[in-house]
C-alpha cells in the first residue's frame, strides 16, 4: 500500500492559483455542518495516516475527505476542535449574514451600536480562535483586547453616521459601517495577537522543527491581515 503524506497539501502552495484552491478547499463552509463526531472521527484517522498506520479499509478520497474535515476544523498547532463560530469555514456565511444586517438596519444609533458590537464580538471570536497557541492570551488581555475594539467601532460607526446624515445622501449613510469595522478591525486583530507581537511566533524549517521565534514576521502577518 502506498504511504501518503497527510501533511503534504493538495496544491502548490507556491503559485496563487494552488493557494486560492488551497484555501477555497479547507474553507468550505459546507464543512461546518459535520457532526463532531465526524470530526473526531476524521482527527483520527489523520492522526493515523501521519504515523504510517493507514487502515487498510480506507480509500484515498477518505483520506482525504478526513484531511479537509482536520484542516477546516481543528487548530493547526494545538489540535484542539475550535468552536464553531471562530472557524475560518464559518467566515463566509457568518460575515456575510452579519454584513448584511448592519447594511439594512444602519439608519438609528440604536441599530448601529447593536450590529457593530455584534461584529466586533463575531471578529473578536475569530481572532481568538485562530491565534497562535504558543502565545495565549491572559483573560485580562482579552477583556482589554475585546472592549478597545468594540467601543472603537462603535465611536467610529455612530460619529460618522453623525457626520454623514448632516452632509452625504442615503446611499452613502448606508455604509457607513464598513468605516467603523476598518477601523475596529486595525485595533482589533493587534490587541488579540498582541503576544505574537511581544514574543514573536514559531519559525519552522522545511523538515517542520521549530528553529526560534520572530516578532518580524508576526508584524508582516498581522500587518497583511489588517490590510486585506
């Protein structure tokens, strides 16, 4: 039977078009609806081809169907099942059912605080979720992290939503949320990953061990996020 290497992903992560199809894979939000113990299930069967023991029983494309549940599911360093919300295959529907909502009710303060602190609490989930486990966070941070962000959002969505009803037209009332989420996102997403900052996050070579840490690059990857 021939060895797989579980690890090894599907495209050439070196070319764009192997990344979008890497991460349109491994995003897939048809994968949230997968029972937990299926994920379990798909846990440990990777755990199983990663350590030469394939079941002799199980096809290629189960492998592989358990690799996308393990990827879409399971934080990359710890292995822990993260919850649902903070998935990054939950990103799609959740963000775009959030995004909807502060599209349609925007036109009272009211409304306005409430689907901002909405988002900031679903971004805030996210970006605890997805964090480096070797740089966790002190409930204090957290707490810190969480209210910075929202009460930022919610300073910039109704102060500009004050500044636009005295000057712009409906169509441009309308987003005004997407400047308050800009500007709650460049608060947010430092302070939940301010310990990448401080400490700096693990840097591998290509046989996967760990050779130090650099606070070089958790700058260039959270910058990259905060912009995209």
């Amino acid at each position: 039977m021939d060895e797989i290497n579980i690890d090894k992903p599907l495209w050439d992560l070196n070319a764009f078009t192997g990344r979008f199809m890497h991460f349109l894979w491994v995003t897939d939000p048809r994968t949230c609806f997968t029972s937990e113990k299926e994920l379990l299930d798909a846990k440990d069967l990777v755990l199983k081809v990663r350590q030469g023991q394939r079941p002799n029983n199980v096809s290629i494309d189960e492998i592989y169907r358990a690799k996308k549940l393990y990827e879409s599911a399971f934080h990359p360093d710890s292995g822990e099942l993260q919850n649902i919300f903070g998935r990054m295959s939950f990103q799609m529907p959740g963000g775009m059912a959030i995004t909807g909502a502060m599209l349609q009710w925007y036109r009272t303060n009211t409304a306005v605080i409430f689907w901002q602190w909405v988002n900031q609490s679903f971004n805030a989930l996210v970006n605890y979720t997805n964090r480096n486990a070797n740089s966790s966070l002190t409930t204090t941070q957290l707490g810190v992290s969480y209210v910075t962000a929202t009460s930022s959002a919610l300073v910039a969505a109704v102060g500009y939503k004050g500044y636009l009803t005295r000057t712009a037209s409906p169509f441009f009332q309308r987003y005004v949320p997407f400047v308050a989420v800009a500007v709650a996102n460049c608060i947010n997403i430092p302070l939940m990953r301010q310990n990448e900052l401080i400490f700096g996050i693990d840097i591998q070579d290509d046989a996967g061990n760990s050779v130090g840490k650099s606070r070089v690059a958790a700058v260039k990857g959270i910058s990259q996020v905060i912009l995209i």
